[in-house]
C-alpha cells in the first residue's frame, strides 16, 4: 500500500515537503550562525555597561575638569576600557553619550524584531504541526521523526525569541529611566550603577537565550537531511 493510499501525502505534497525541507535547512544554517553572532555582540555591550557601573561604584569622584579649553571628558564617569572599546564618553557639559543612545536603541529594535520573528514563526508552525501529521503513516513513519524534530525545534525557537524581546525590552525600559547624563549620573553614582548593571543582567538573559536557540536550531541539520533522505528513498 503506497503512503497517498495509507492516507499519507500525494507525491506532489511529498515533493512539497521535500522543497520546503531543502529550503529551511539552508536558511537554519544561516540563522543558527547568525544568532551565535549576535548574542556575543550583545555581551560585550553588556561587559561595557558592567565595568561603568564599577567606575561609578568606586572610589569618591576627583575633582572635575574645565571644559573652558575644549571637550573634556568626565574623569570621574568614564572607564577608559570602555571608551577605547565602545566611545562611550562622557563629556562635560554635554548629554548622554551618543553611544549609549545608540546602543539602547539598538536593543529596542531588537526587541521588536524578536518579537515580530516570534509571531510570525508561530503562525507558520501553528499551520505546520497539523499539516505533517500526513507523514504519520507506516511507509512514511521513519521519515517524519526527524522531521518532528526539526519542527519541535523551529517552535521552541519562536517561543525563545519571545522570551528575547520580553529581556531586551526590560533592558530598554532600565536604561531610559535612569538619567544617563553626566549630570544624572553624578546625582547618585551608585544608584546609576545598580540600573546599569540591571539593565547589564537583562541583555545577558537575552544574549544567552539567544545562544541557546541559535544552538539548538544548528542541531536540526542532520535532522532535515535525514528526512529528506528518507522522503526520497
């Protein structure tokens, strides 16, 4: 009995999974690499936010300096491993850091890109469980596990990156309630410190969650080339 009389998939709806499988397995591979990517991008912000919040919970702040002659950085404010690794540096008589204002948006058009990614994959794999079932079939049983499983994988990645944009936006919200002008910062050191390192704890719940899914998606990829070995055997 062929798998179409089993009440499998036609050969035309095999082929069609067969396409789809070829095409997802290259995108994964991509995107698992890509998220590796861009999680450690999203550590080492949050390393440079780590060491201000030490500059600013340190020792008591010497004097300042005249801006009078030029721009002058804030002694007091800046870490000179975050300025020759980020620019971040706070200036006298000047406003937030161009570069923090840089990075928090960044983070916030993170948040919503991962919470776009996550709806739009799990409107894709809501449509999808139900659509393989057909592969539920004895002749074709062998092939379905492994694509199962790259399936299962794909679902907890939209639930991860639902996860990431929920972090990322609470890193956001941390950073715009702190006043991060010098003159905001100089106002409470360490209570600075302690939104910055908070802010710092949500990017690195980000960053590894992220990891974790780039991770796991890259597992996938002897899964869609074993189904796809097995659907065309």
């Amino acid at each position: 009995m062929t798998a179409e009389a089993s009440g499998g998939p036609s050969p035309a709806e095999l082929a069609g999974y067969v396409r789809v499988a070829r095409d997802h397995r290259e995108h994964e591979r991509y995107h698992s690499v890509l998220k590796l990517e861009e999680s450690a991008a999203w550590r080492r912000d949050s390393n440079a936010l780590k060491l201000l919040a030490a500059r600013w919970s340190g020792s008591p702040a010497p004097d300042r300096l005249d801006p009078a002659h030029g721009a002058v950085g804030c002694v007091d404010l800046n870490d000179p491993a975050v300025v020759a690794t980020t620019g971040i540096l706070f200036m006298e008589g000047e406003s937030e850091p161009a570069e923090i204002t840089a990075l928090r948006s960044r983070f916030e058009q993170a948040a919503v890109r991962y919470q776009q990614l996550s709806r739009w994959l799990n409107d894709h794999m809501t449509a999808e469980w139900p659509r393989l079932r057909s592969l539920l079939v004895p002749d074709l049983v062998e092939a379905a596990r492994p694509r199962f499983r790259a399936l299962t994988r794909t679902t907890e990645a939209a639930n991860a990156y639902s996860l990431v944009a929920r972090l990322l936006d609470s890193a956001v919200h941390t950073l715009k309630v702190q006043d991060l002008t010098p003159e905001g910062v100089r106002r409470d050191p360490a209570a600075a410190a302690k939104m910055v390192l908070t802010a710092s704890w949500f990017i690195d719940s980000a960053a590894s969650a992220l990891a974790e899914a780039g991770a796991q998606l890259g597992l996938s990829d002897p899964d869609w080339s074993s189904f796809i070995a097995l659907a065309e055997a």
